[in-house]
C-alpha cells in the first residue's frame, strides 16, 4: 500500500489517500466527507440502508472529481462492520489510510423509559460498530505493522460535547459514546505501535432537526460560553486536522462553542 505523507490526502507514490466515512452520505457525515475529497481523499461512503450522497455532498463530489464509491451496512447486524471494511479493502484494493467513525443513532429516553432493545440497538451502533471497524483496519495493517517513515493510519470518532457534563435525556445514545469515548483512549494506546492514531471530535449541536425553530436556535447560541453554536465545516476542520496531526493522539477536540465547559439540566432540544 502506497505511504501516507502528512498534511494531505495524497500518499508518497502519488496517489490519493483512501477514507471510510460511516454515515458518510448524509448530514453532518456528508460535510465531513465533502471536506475530505476537497482535500483530495477518494471516498468510501457508508449507510445503513442506502450510500447515495445528499445533494450538496453530491455537488462536491461531481466538482472535485474524487473517485468514491457507496457502500451499504446495518451496524445492528454483529458481522456487518468487519464485511464493510473487507468490501472497501476489495473494492479499493486497499484498507482506508483514514477511518472516521459518524454514523450514529439517537432516541428519546430516559431512565423511567429506556429499554433493553433501546440500549443494545444504540450500543450496537454507536460503540461496537467502531470497535469492530478498528480491529479490522487494525488487522490489515497487518501482524507486524508497519512504521516505515511517511506510513500514517488515523481514526477519527465522533463522540459530543455532553459527555463532558452528561444529563438524563437522551440515555442509551449518551451511555454509547461514552463507552466510545473510552475506546478512544483504549485504542490510542493499544494501536500506536501499528502506526494508528487514534482521537476522537465532541461536537456541539451544529446541524438542527426539525424540532428546532430558527427563534430557538438563537436562544441556543447565547446560551453558549462563545455566545455561537459551531458549523459543519468546523467540525470537518477538526477531522482534517487529526487526519494529519502526525504527533497527536488519544485525544478529543471539542468544537462545541464551549457548551462542554457548561452542565445543561436538558438536552438543547428542551430548552
């Protein structure tokens, strides 16, 4: 496999670095992956039902002219992640140079209403999905590894700002990332000597469903430390920067407006 140079999402020999992005077609993945193929990555887009990029991503995608394809997997099925990652290997002919861990569940529970199947779905998807894509991108890095100079492998989690000052909304989702933010640390250790670094982004409420309203939005960013809620692009900013912070890992970037220095009773959407 070509060497990774640090700085770009082009490999020694040339050609361009390969990414994996879950969740990578739509929402705040698909800005993530915009970014990476405007800094020259080809792409493996991910979905659970289908990988077909929303219509900015698809605009990038047409204008940079990456090579990318789509690949569909439920993280809910235990074999899902590992397929995925040896039909990118097979597809691309290589594993990813870069893994960024997006895709992501959320329900609305509480302790007097969680459930079982709530917390195994949401555990399935926003923690063993991860665990399981760095094993296997771990295990094609092969036995040895390989720490020959300019050879760079990185994994990006998406974790949130809230596990900083956690609340009571939202159980299942928090408890999974939380569980993500200690492989994080897990795996930073226990890859390094492979060659893959391994961080994580927190970011704060940046894209808004459609229980948010554009008063309540405004309300949300003067409730934050910098009086400003963060953009997508600043989230992708932050997972470029890791991608290329050669001497960085086990750590996490919050890109949250400083909401993680605040503890919030709710979560933003009930206040």
């Amino acid at each position: 496999m070509p060497e990774v140079t640090a700085g770009s999402g082009t490999a020694a020999d040339g050609a361009p670095a390969l990414a994996l992005v879950t969740g990578g077609h739509r929402r705040l993945g698909a800005r993530i992956a915009g970014a990476l193929a405007r800094a020259g990555y080809r792409l493996a887009l991910h979905g659970s039902h289908d990988a077909a990029p929303d219509t900015e991503l698809a605009r990038t995608l047409a204008e940079t002219g990456v090579e990318w394809r789509g690949f569909v997997a439920d993280f809910e099925q235990p074999e899902a992640a590992t397929a995925l990652m040896d039909a990118v290997a097979a597809h691309f002919g290589q594993g990813p140079d870069l893994l960024v861990n997006s895709a992501a569940i959320f329900g609305q529970d509480r302790l007097e209403s969680v459930t079982g199947v709530d917390m195994m779905r949401h555990h399935a998807i926003n923690c063993a999905a991860p665990v399981l894509l760095t094993r296997a991108m771990a295990a094609q890095t092969g036995a040895r590894g390989d720490r020959a100079p300019g050879r760079d492998r990185a994994i990006v989690n998406m974790l949130d700002q809230r596990l900083a000052n956690p609340h009571g909304d939202q159980l299942a989702y928090t408890l999974s990332k939380q569980a993500l933010a200690g492989f994080t640390h897990i795996a930073a250790r226990e890859l390094a000597g492979k060659g893959i670094r391994v961080n994580a982004v927190a970011p704060g409420l940046t894209i808004a469903t459609e229980h948010y309203d554009d008063a309540q939005m405004e309300r949300l960013s003067g409730m934050m430390p910098l009086r400003r809620l963060p953009d997508p692009s600043q989230i992708a900013e932050a997972v470029l920067y890791l991608a290329r912070a050669r001497a960085v890992t086990g750590q996490v970037i919050a890109v949250d407006g400083g909401a993680h220095m605040e503890s919030y009773a709710r979560d933003f959407m009930f206040l």
